[in-house]
C-alpha cells in the first residue's frame, strides 16, 4: 500500500540504540535482546500507525547502530507502510560514497520509503578512529554533503576535496529510484552553520530539540526559516522543519512520573543534573498522562511554527521493552491522531506537506 | 560613556574575605573611571549563589535562567574583576566552573575584555596562585590581564608589617583597569546565531 499523499505532518519514534541496566533490577539486555527489541519497536510504530522509524548511528558501546542500512533493510522486509529514516547518519566519519550507494540501495528495496538525516556525531574519539578531526566537523559535513548530493544527482562525477581521495568518472550506484534521491533533513542542535546549510539547499532541518529550552531551538529554527527564504526556496513559513520530544505516559500523570523518575536519575544523558521537574519545565520532555503529552507537543507549533515531522523519543535509558511498547500504542491509539487533527485543523493551506518518495517524484515531472 | 564592570567573587562565607577583596577592588576600579571622565555601573556576582546551576549546566549542557543573566553580565561588561579564594595551591572549583562554563556559552566571552584578578588565602605564601594558575586561565580565555594582580593574606587585613601595602596594590591594579576599559569601544555584543554565508562555507574547505 502506498503512502497517503496528503498527510498533514509525519509522527513517529526515532532510538539512539543504547543497551542500559534497568535500573529497578541492574541487568541490562544483552545486544542481540536490543537489536531485536528495536526492530519489534520499528513493527509496532507500523502496526499502530505512525509515520516514521528512525535510529541513530553510532560506532562504540554502549550502543548497537553501527549498521543502519542493516537494520533499516531487514525492517523494511517486514514492513509496507511506515517511513524508515535515520537520526543521525554521520556526514562527518562516513565515506559520502559509501552513503550514496547503501541508501539509493535502501530506497530500491523500501519503494522509497527512505529518507535521511545527516548529523556529524559528538563522540570525540569517533573522527580519528575514523581517520578524521572532530575539529573539522564542520567542513566534513560541508564538503562530504556537496559530494552525495552531486552523487545522487549526476551520473558521472569528477571530484576533488580535501578529505577524500579524488574521483575520475565515478558512477554511483545503483542511481536513486526513479532518478529522485532520497529526501534530506539536516540535524542540528548547536551549529548555525548546519541550520544555513540546510537553508543552502532547501533541504530539511530537524532540530532534536529534547535537551535544550525552547528559547534556544526556535533561534535555530529561526535561523533557518530566514535563510531557507534568503536562498529562494520559498517563504520561510515553507520551509522543512523536524522536532524531536521525549515522552513517556501512563494513564494518570503521577504513575508516569513515579515510574520514570528513576530511569531519568540513572540516566547518562539527564541524571544527576537538573531534577525531572526542572527539566520537563526547561525542555520538551514530557512525561505524563496522553492528554498532557498532546498539549505539551501542540505548544511546539506555537514556539517554532507549522511543521512537518515530529519524532518521539520512547525507548532507551534501560526502559523495559513491554513499557516502550505500551508508548508506541499511547502515540498510535490516543496522542497521535489527535494531533493529526489539531495540527492540520490549525495549518493554513501554504504550508507544505511532508516530502515523501511520490511528492518529490512528482515535483520533478513537473 | 557609561562603562559596566562585572565583578565575580568566589568567596564562600559569609562575609568573605574574597568578597572584601572584591568590594575594595570594584570601589578603587569605579572611582578611576570616573576620573577618566566615564560613567561606571558595577555589577557583582557571587559565584555562591549560582553554585548548583553551574553543576547543572555541565550536566544538562544549558544555563538556567539566572545564571545565564550572570554570564551575560559578564559578557557584556566593560571590564571584570575577578577574585577567588585560593583552594589547594589554585583557584577554587566553584570559581574555575563558571568560566568553564562561561566559555561553553561563547567563546569569545572575555576576549580583548580587561581582567584584573584577585585572590584571597591562609597565608602569603600562596601568593603567586595568581601569577601561576589564574592569570594563565584568564590569557587562555584571551583576556587582557592587568600586569597588577592582588593578593589578600590574613595578615593584610591587619598588623602587616607595611599597613598600606595592600591599598597601594588595590590602587595601582584598579588604575591599569580603568585606563585599559578607558581607551576601548564599549564591547559589541556577538549574535551566535548571525549567518555564515554558505559559499563562505564551501570555500572554507
């Protein structure tokens, strides 16, 4: 079955793939147990009815994303429907080459379910284990990202750069589905730069917003609304724009707080530092009734403006499987059609839908 | 011109001596700008009072609401006395985490800024702390450090041998600040989120 059309905005779950103790009993699942587990998180977010599945990459332990075309081709297998997408692929460390040929791979086998989000990674030792310096984070992301798209989008290139060896005829393949690379989002939490490399290019810029005061993310969005104007794609109000949000949910708001508090204690991203309240009030985390997490994420459309994907944290930090599970039915029964409603009965008629495979396939025809 | 000077003392008593410290230089600092002919505004943070935001932000990577006004204080000031006590043969953890954590916010946050450094201690003999641990933190974070740093001893409060030794410090050091905030612009603020072009960008590489 094809994708709708004409959906409003994408919601889904994006995983960062880490292996944690559950803190209740100390034992944390093996990786086989967390890639499985992530996988059955991927069905579920299908069979409810969410849009999108991301995961994240990462090349040291404690995490199991080393291999995201991997992961992403077998849940593809198994799926029909849902977007499969990545939060973040690195830009950074990767070879440009290699990216352009697993995901126009990825995209052939998932009928163009795919897209992607570029990041450049913040585990320090990751650039020299790859050859590379993290201080040239952002001319990596620059130079090897104006590389993939002329992969994607010229048959025969001639290159030279600074951080790879030079190509003469180079072909990749396979060439994207129906000769339409694979929509891109740009993520970015700190770096102005990304946000106007993203407005460059009129592609998408998704801000996972979790960890940092709104305050802070509509600058960046800001930023990048202007200068997706500047550069002439359109009104900054069309411009592409992706949030990220950490939810967890029980039917009455104390037993949602009661139950996350000591996974958010342990936790190596949020433990130790600000309490759990002072961070639900400092940033979008939101843990609480379904009610609760549906206005706290309308708020997003009031602070940033209309925009296309909402991907939500619902796993890692050792939370038992069954729990996440129950997340992802919460979103797909309760959270998200009600936003599907409000959403679209508060956008105006301008605004851009999500780019899909047949909307970007059926922009170049025209 | 109206001139800001940002004062940040790490005492942790109350009263404390860094903070004497700090009163007496601020005192000596505002009343030389102003017979340089500038306006002056002195602003005083007491690192005591942000001790668990400063923690926090180097968990959760952000400032609370509080201590980012104090670290835009310190941005956007003219000049800054700094003063800690010296813990440990160095400065206090507390004092080195609000730079610390000053520099994640920007960078350039005392960069060309005046800096004239204080530092209190059990005992004279800790003395140079300022010439071998403080001034180096201040010149990594390309601060223009004033050639006189102060030093409080115990004894400098009373019954040292030359009773006006530690005034004509204060005096001198604050001289060499307010000449240095004197002949500068008044600092711009910098917008981290001002655009590099994109072709900048691509050219870089």
């Amino acid at each position: 079955m094809p994708r709708r059309f004409h959906d409003v905005m994408h919601f889904g779950i994006f995983t960062v793939g880490d292996v944690a103790p559950d803190p209740a009993t100390g034992r944390a699942p093996s990786e086989h147990e967390r890639i499985t587990r992530m996988i059955e998180t991927a069905l579920k977010a299908e069979e409810v009815g969410l849009d999108v599945f991301a995961m994240g990459e990462h090349h040291n332990p404690p995490f199991v994303t080393s291999s995201p075309t991997t992961v992403l081709g077998y849940i593809v297998a198994r799926t029909s429907r849902i977007l499969l997408s990545t939060s973040t692929t690195l830009i950074t460390t990767n070879d440009p080459v290699k990216i352009a040929e697993d995901y126009a791979t990825l995209q052939h086998l998932a009928e163009g379910r795919v897209d992607l989000m570029m990041g450049r990674g913040n585990t320090g030792p990751v650039y020299p284990w790859f050859g590379k310096d993290i201080r040239d984070g952002i001319s990596l992301a620059v130079e090897n990202y104006a590389l993939l798209r002329r992969l994607w989008r010229e048959d025969v290139v001639d290159w030279q750069g600074r951080f790879r060896t030079p190509l003469q005829s180079f072909t990749s393949t396979p060439r994207p589905l129906d000769g339409v690379p694979p929509f891109v989002w740009h993520g970015s939490i700190r770096s102005p730069e990304i946000a106007e490399q993203a407005a460059y290019y009129g592609d998408g810029f998704f801000h996972n917003n979790i960890f940092w005061p709104k305050e802070h993310t509509r600058r960046m969005i800001d930023l990048y609304r202007t200068r997706f104007e500047f550069y002439g794609h359109g009104p900054a109000d069309q411009a592409i724009v992706g949030l990220g949000g950490q939810v967890y949910m029980r039917r009455r708001s104390q037993d949602a707080i009661a139950e996350f508090r000591p996974f958010f204690d342990n936790s190596p991203v949020y433990g130790h530092g600000p309490s759990l309240e002072e961070t639900m009030e400092q940033t979008p985390l939101a843990v609480g009734s379904p009610q609760e997490i549906i206005d706290r994420t309308l708020q997003f459309r009031e602070h940033f403006g209309d925009y296309q994907r909402q991907l939500f944290n619902v796993d890692g930090m050792g939370l038992p499987h069954q729990a996440v599970l129950e997340q992802i039915d919460f979103l797909g029964e309760e959270v998200v059609p009600v936003l599907r409603k409000e959403f679209g009965a508060l956008r105006p008629a301008h605004i851009p839908d999500p780019p899909t495979h047949e909307s970007l396939k059926a922009a170049q025809a025209r | 011109m109206r001139r800001t000077i940002a004062v940040v003392s790490a005492g942790l008593g109350s009263p404390s001596s860094s903070r004497l410290l700090a009163d007496r230089l601020s005192a000596a600092a505002e009343r030389e700008v102003r017979e340089l002919g500038d306006e002056v505004e002195v602003r005083v943070i007491e690192v005591r009072d942000h001790a668990h935001d400063l923690v926090d932000n180097l968990i959760s990577g952000y400032p609370a609401a509080d201590l980012k006004g104090a670290l835009e204080t310190v941005i956007g000031a003219d000049g800054l006395i700094a003063v800690t006590p010296t813990f440990t043969a160095s400065y206090s953890g507390l004092f080195k985490t609000f730079f610390d954590v000053l520099d994640l916010l920007d960078d350039d946050a005392l960069a060309d800024k005046p800096v004239l450094i204080g530092a209190t201690g059990g005992t004279a003999r800790h003395s140079l702390v300022l010439e071998n641990t403080i001034r180096p933190l201040f010149t990594y974070l390309r601060g223009v450090v004033m050639p006189t740093s102060v030093f409080a001893a115990p004894e400098d409060w009373g019954g040292a041998a030359v009773p006006d030794l530690l005034a004509h410090r204060i005096d001198r050091a604050a001289a060499q600040l307010a000449g240095e905030i004197h002949r500068r612009d008044a600092p711009v603020a910098r917008d981290p989120f001002e655009p590099t072009p994109f072709a900048d960008l691509l050219g870089a590489g």
